[in-house]
C-alpha cells in the first residue's frame, strides 16, 4: 500500500519512514499550496490531509504538530515551525524560546495530530502527547526542531541525545503514528 505523506520536513518523513509497518510504503508528496488556518493542531491537520489528498488523488497522511510551553501560556503551540518568523530556522526558534523563557526551565510537551484521508474523505485523526522540561540550554547533537531543549524524564536525556529509534519510541510522533498504523490496514481503499 502506498501512503502520501504531506510534508516539507525531511526529519518527519524519515521518522515515517523509519516507523512504517511493513507493506506500507511513504512516499513524499510534491509539495501543495495547503492553507493551514485552523486554531489547533487537529484543524490543521485535517485541513492539511484534504487539501493533500484531493492534490495527489490518493491516501494521504498530513500531520501538525509542535511544542506548548506551560510558563508561554502553551506558546509557541500551532505556531513551532514558524516562531522567529515565517523564514526563520530550528536554531531561530529555539533562541526566541530560550529569551522568552529568561534561563527558566519550564514544563512543557510536544503534540502531534496526524490526519489520514483520501480524496473527498477525511478517514481518521490520531494525536499523541509527550511531556518533558525546557531546558535552559541545548543537549544533543541529533532530532530536529526544538528536539536539544526537551529533556525526557522517563529516558534522562533530551530528544537530541537519542537515536533516531529511541526518540520515536517514546515521542509524540511515534505515539500518533502507532496508532494510525494500527488502523491504517483495516480501510478498504
């Protein structure tokens, strides 16, 4: 079976890529003018899949997803890959993160909404959640986004000192992307 999958982000589709059960194949979509207006991860998710969707004309998988920073009011939230600014980078927005912050450390959680649909059809949303602390400075060398400042309790490192694997393992993504996987085979497509 082959799934679309509607993202710019080479680090989501290895992440993807890597948890893919077997039979499915990810593969990149072309890039789609696709609004993401909605209020919440869940809007833009679905918006996103649709819109993905009708373009390729089969399966898609679209996610949102980011990080919500209690002492930030759940900032930067929806707004993660774009917090400096439109053109600003991961390093970009991990430093407004940290002056926003002041030194502080702060609790903190990554979400993920994926959204599965076809063209004409959303079929399902699945969300997942991990909770973790900002860091006042970054640790790791590996993962993307704000993965050096979110430190992992459970594990005792940051998403940036864990493999590829292990970060899946425990992480929003993975959590979401489990669950679709879970379903995914069970829609007559």
């Amino acid at each position: 079976m082959r799934l679309y999958v509607a993202t710019s982000n080479p680090g989501k589709l290895a992440e993807f890529r890597r948890g893919a059960p077997a039979g499915i194949e990810m593969v990149a979509a072309e890039p789609v003018d696709c609004p993401e207006t909605g209020a919440s991860f869940e809007a833009n998710a679905r918006q996103k899949a649709l819109c993905y969707a009708a373009a390729v004309r089969d399966l898609v998988l679209a996610d949102d997803s980011g990080l919500e920073v209690d002492l930030l009011g759940g900032a930067p939230g929806i707004y993660s890959a774009r917090y400096a600014g439109e053109s600003a980078g991961d390093a970009e927005n991990r430093a407004r993160l940290l002056r926003e912050l002041g030194g502080r450390r702060a609790a903190a959680r990554f979400v993920c909404v994926i959204a599965l649909a076809r063209p004409g059809e959303l079929l399902a949303t699945f969300r997942g959640v991990v909770e973790g602390v900002i860091l006042e400075s970054e640790r790791g060398a590996e993962g993307f986004g704000y993965d050096p400042l979110f430190f992992y309790p459970p594990l005792g490192r940051t998403f940036a000192e864990m493999s590829p694997d292990e970060k899946f393992a425990c992480s929003h993504r993975g959590q979401a992307f489990r669950a679709m996987s879970e379903k995914l085979l069970a829609f007559s497509y």
